[in-house]
C-alpha cells in the first residue's frame, strides 16, 4: 500500500516537479536531425495487423492532416519521448485526441461525456495525453481553415479546461472527487461523424441502426468495410472465447450476461488508428428481438508507448486495456473483461455502447470546435486525477495561464510537423512504398477469417 501523503506534501511534490520541467518549457518542440521516418515508425508499429486492411488504414490517414495524426499515436509517442517530462506519472489515455472522446447513452444511466478509448492506456507523463489533444485540435481546426488564431483559441479552450477542472477536483474529498462527471452544461450533443449508405464514413451508425429483423430474427446489416458478417470460422471461434469470457466475470455479471443469448457476429473496421486491429462485434437478445445489446471483442496489443516507458504492470495486454478503462472512464462497464484467445492472442470484451460521436469534426465550425475542446480537456481533467495524484498536478499547473500558453506554442508547433508528415505519407503511397487502397470507403478485398490465422 502507498505511505499516505498529507495534501501539503503531494501539493509540494507538484511544485517541485516544476524543477525538472518547467510549465514554460512545454512549449519547446523543434524536430531533431534523427527524428525517426514517420512512415517508417508506422510500418514497424504495423507489423502485427491484418495485412489486408493496412490499405484501407493508409488510405483514411492520406484524407487530410487530421486524419493523419488521428491514425498516427505511434508517431506522436516517439516525438514525446524525445523530450524532457515532468515526472509527475498518471494513467494515461495513451491516445487522446478529439475523436477518441464522446457522449455516450446507457440503459441505466444519464449520458455522459467521456474518454472512449484505451487500446494504449499505460502509466507515463500526465502531459503527453494533453498534449496529443491539444494537438489533435490544432490540427482539426487548420484543416477546417479556421486560421493559427482561432486554432490557438480552440487550443487553449481544452487546456483551460483540464486545468481548471484538476484544479477543481483537487479541492475535494477522495470520494467527491472520484465520483465526479464531467458537466457538459446542457448543451446538446454534437453531431455524430457520418458514416453515408456506401460505407464512406470510418464511424459506425447508431447502434439501433446496425441490426434488421428479417423472417423474425434479427441479424446484422451489412455496412462494408465498416461492419461485415462474421465467416463461419470466426463466428465459431466467438462463441467459444465469449464462453471463456463469461468464467472471468463475477457471479452477478454472469447472471446477468446469463439471461441473453448470441444470435449474430461481425468484423469492424471502424476509425482509423483501430482498421488492422482483429476486432468484432456480437449480437446478443434478451428477453425479446428488441432488447439487444452489443459487445466488442477486440485485440490488445502492446501498449505503443511502451516502447518508450517499458512494460506496464499487466503482463495481460487485454487486462491492462480493462484496468485503464476500469480506472478512467467515469461509470464501469459491467461486462467488461479479458480473454486469450486462439493462438495466444490477448483480446479484450467490453459493451460496445451507443456514442453520439465521435464528432463530426470536420464539419464543426470554431466555436463548436471550441466547446467540444473545452468538453475534451475537462474529460482528461477528471480521469487523470483519478488516475494520478491531483493534488500534485494541481500544484504543477498552477492559477495562472502558463502552462495553457505553453501547451498552445507546441500544438501549433506540432500541427506543421503533422501536416509535412501527411505529405511524406501522400508520397510514400504514391511511390508504391505503402499498400494503397483505390477507395478509402468501398468495401475493399474479401478479408478472410481472422481468429485462426497468423
């Protein structure tokens, strides 16, 4: 167990920590003479994936700079590492943009506004997933031609919030504190990342919209390559590692995930940095073809930043993905849980629930880029100070806008080294040194069954 801290002493802990870095210094970036080849980190990074897909990846991440960087953590990862850090360590995202957060809906519970993403999550520096959101927004904002000034707006709207909302956190009780929800102040949702009748979105549709009833039972509407029908070997395999999973969960989450019943499966390839990633989806009925729920089985891989800061403590890839998500997200998931699967393949089960986002990014204008920004960074705020010690970061970052302004000088920094190494893989594609796809949205080539082979 942890010595126990007065407040005074994780407060100085924090202050101390402006020592080894200090707020001004996160503004530095410039690029090093040996930074890696962003092409290059993302082949070795892609190595394990399903070589199939690797195409369509590519070809979402040449749409635009955005999408890039969105596809692009491995990237972002190495360039972090290269500085100098705080110290001060928290579980981090690993992958915090603004796409990877959302508001999702519950059958128990109100909405909520949230981290929805943990494929990375390890212990690292609290500011390598600020500054990955606050880069995400620099560079949303650019490619929405909103300008430096208002990118830089949108910038410190998520910074001041994160701040703020640490800060907040930081002046309560252990309980208040952990119970805490991000308020999103009556606004309402954003609109949803469109996914057109073509496929030629990289989100799926609302849940309610995946699945058809046709001669009284209820399967999955084909929305290639976002989401196709599991083969027979894949379906097989499903069921069998859904049974294991169910041994792993408590009693009364058995009992529960007893009373439904699977009746149908599918392989996605949704977002950009997941296409590649063996992950499927499987449909289950409760007490009639109406009362359905969703789970997601997905691979977990190493964490990439550990290459940078080590292995985490869960030598289980899809344990270390649940504990993140389990410490982070603000309501648990009741069936979340971990598996090995065939070949030795860790996955991991979690609902796959029904997020009104991600946003429609592009579409966002700078205000709403500003709100959604804001939303992000308060998001981050509270599961970071769940994830590490608040009082600390608290104490860090301090009343004053120092901090915010030097975030803000390195994502706009960061947003020109992103929108070079969008061109680098343009050309990289263009020269035939990566797999391109002829349509990012079309259904692309036939992917065989993916649980049973290498």
């Amino acid at each position: 167990m942890t010595p126990h801290r007065s407040a005074e002493e994780r407060a100085r802990a924090g202050r101390a920590a402006r020592k080894r870095l200090s707020r001004s210094a996160h503004g530095a970036w410039i690029p090093s003479a040996d930074r890696p080849d962003p092409v290059g980190v993302l082949t070795r990074h892609d190595a394990g994936r399903v070589q199939e897909l690797l195409p369509l990846r590519y070809a979402r991440m040449a749409a635009s700079p955005a999408a890039f960087l969105r596809g692009a953590a491995a990237v972002t990862a190495a360039d972090l590492a290269a500085l100098p850090h705080s110290g001060l360590m928290v579980q981090l995202c690993g992958d915090a943009h603004l796409q990877n957060f959302g508001l999702h809906t519950t059958p128990e519970r109100p909405p909520v506004f949230d981290v929805e993403d943990f494929d990375d999550t390890l212990r690292g520096p609290f500011e390598w997933d600020v500054k990955r959101l606050a880069a995400s927004v620099a560079v949303a904002a650019l490619d929405n031609g909103h300008g430096h000034e208002a990118a830089r707006r949108g910038v410190r709207a998520s910074v001041l919030a994160y701040r703020r909302t640490v800060r907040r956190l930081a002046g309560l009780g252990e309980l208040a504190a952990w119970c805490t929800q991000v308020d999103t102040g009556g606004m309402p949702p954003v609109p949803p990342a469109r996914a057109d009748a073509a496929g030629r979105g990289t989100e799926l549709p609302a849940l309610g919209r995946l699945t058809g009833v046709v001669d009284g039972r209820r399967s999955f509407v084909p929305v290639p390559p976002l989401l196709v029908p599991a083969g027979d070997a894949d379906r097989s395999v499903l069921l069998k590692v859904f049974a294991d999973h169910r041994s792993t969960l408590g009693g009364e989450r058995r009992r529960l995930l007893d009373r439904f019943h699977a009746v149908g499966a599918a392989r996605t390839a949704t977002g950009v940095a997941g296409v590649g990633v063996r992950c499927f989806v499987l449909l289950l009925e409760g007490r009639d073809a109406d009362d359905t729920l969703f789970l997601q089985f997905k691979e977990a891989r190493a964490a990439m930043l550990e290459a940078h800061l080590g292995p985490g403590t869960h030598p289980h890839a899809g344990r270390r993905v649940v504990a993140g998500r389990r410490l982070l997200q603000a309501q648990d998931d009741l069936l979340t849980g971990w598996v090995t699967g065939p070949l030795g393949r860790h996955f991991s089960w979690s609902r796959l629930r029904d997020v009104r986002g991600p946003a429609d990014v592009p579409g966002m204008s700078p205000a709403a880029l500003r709100r959604h920004a804001a939303l992000c960074g308060a998001a981050l705020g509270r599961a970071h100070a769940r994830g590490g010690d608040r009082i600390a970061l608290a104490a860090y970052l301090g009343g004053g806008d120092v901090f915010d302004r030097a975030v803000c000088d390195f994502a706009l920094r960061y947003a020109d080294r992103t929108a070079a190494d969008h061109a680098a893989l343009r050309a990289a594609l263009a020269a035939g040194r990566l797999p391109a796809a002829a349509d990012p949205g079309g259904a692309g080539p036939p992917v065989p069954d993916l649980l049973t082979r290498r």
